[in-house]
C-alpha cells in the first residue's frame, strides 16, 4: 500500500501539503524532514525533548489492560496561536500531569502551533481543546506489548497526531488507518525520530500493531508524542 506522504523535493509548504491531503483523504504522513524544517529546530533541540520521556509515570488505564505503558498527561487552550496549558480532570485522566519542564517546553509549543495549523484545515475553531500525551511502551521477549490496547478506534476529537520521539531495541508498532467503512487508508511504522503520522479523527480509525523486542536479550522501547484537537471542552 503506497504512503501518502509529502515531496521533500518540491518548495511546496509541508503544513498546506498536510491540510490539503487531510481533507481530501483524512489521513497523512509527514516526513521528519519536513516536520523539523517547518519547526526550525536542529538536532540538539530533539535530543533535549527526547528527555521529557525519562521522566514518565506508570499509566493506570494501561496497566488495567496488562499492558507496560508510560506516559504524562496535559491540557492546553489554544488561542490566537498560543497554547495555555489549563487544569485536567484527574478523574477523566488518572495519568500524572505533565512536568512543568515538558510543559514549558519551546519545541512542545512549536509541535502545537504546526499542528493547529493543520487543523484549521478541518474546523474554523476559535479555542482548540488540545490534550497532549507522551507515551513510552516497553516489552520483554516473552510479551509483546500494545500500544493501543483498546484496539481499532477513534478519539471522539477533530485532529489525531503521533509524533515520533524514539525508538530502542523494538520491531512492530505499524500504525493502520481505516475509513469508518473498514477500508484501510494506510498502514506505516513510525521508525524514524520526527516522523508525524495525522489523522481527521471524525472520518477515521487507528490502531497499532505490538512492539517486541529485536534482541530478546534486552526490553523494546518505543516512544510518541500524541496530540489531538478538539472543539469540545468537558
């Protein structure tokens, strides 16, 4: 199955490439090269936020379903192009809140703003909702685990993206993407740092596949940023 994907080749801007398969397919890969060159940013500021992810808490909804997840919790309003991070509901969301270093964080705020600019593409929104999700799955050899344990489903939002931050030791992790008939739309794995998977979550469906390790000597690692926008507030 081809990838829909942008041309690195082409002077094309990377954010109206995105918006405009969005809304024709609802579904898009965006390439690490294009998303670091529309964020302006050069390795080292990557190898800083990669840090946030040592900092992540055992997630309770994950664990509930047997599976070894990590991962932090925040909320921001999105106005006028700035992100406000805002209170969450610990009942909703159990995860532990985001540091406040990972909150502050320029590249997280620069991560917000090109996305808000794809989801205008989809809703003329004047406050987006914006929930952000650091993940870290981690499985031993005798288990994969799943990164998605609830399976083929959708957020209940308007814009759906993950982010690729890391990957150690793993094999798995293919993102599938399907129309809400089943047909599937793509199917891809986010290997390489930078690399921003986009869905219109009102007309799709995503799942992704098990992480195991390579060597089975040592645990597989897989590391994301999920970030969706949202029009409703709780």
């Amino acid at each position: 199955m081809g990838r829909i994907v942008s041309d690195r080749r082409t002077h094309a801007d990377p954010i109206a490439v995105a918006a405009e398969q969005l809304t024709t397919t609802g579904v898009f890969l965006m390439p690490s090269f294009d998303v670091t060159r529309s964020l302006g940013v050069g390795r080292e500021a990557w190898t800083r936020f990669a840090r946030h992810w040592e900092h992540l808490r055992p997630d309770p909804s994950a664990a509930s379903l047997g599976v070894a997840r990590l991962s932090r919790h925040g909320q921001f309003l999105f106005h006028d192009g700035v992100a406000r991070l805002m209170p969450t509901n610990e009942v909703v969301r159990p995860e532990e809140p985001l540091t406040d270093a990972f909150a502050e964080d320029p590249l997280l705020h620069k991560v917000i703003k090109l996305l808000a600019g794809v989801a205008a593409a989809l809703d003329d929104v004047a406050d987006w909702n914006v929930k952000v999700h650091p993940f870290r799955i981690q499985s031993c050899a005798d288990k994969g685990a799943h990164p998605t344990p609830e399976g083929m489903h959708r957020d209940g939002v308007t814009l759906v993206s993950s982010l690729q931050i890391g990957r150690r030791n793993a094999i798995g992790g293919k993102s599938s993407v399907c129309d809400l008939g089943g047909r599937k739309l793509m199917a891809t794995t986010l290997a390489e740092p930078g690399m921003l998977l986009l869905g219109d979550d009102r007309r799709t469906l995503h799942d992704v596949t098990p992480v195991r390790p390579i060597d089975s000597s040592g645990p597989a690692q897989r590391d994301v940023l999920v970030i969706t926008f949202a029009s409703r507030w709780p």
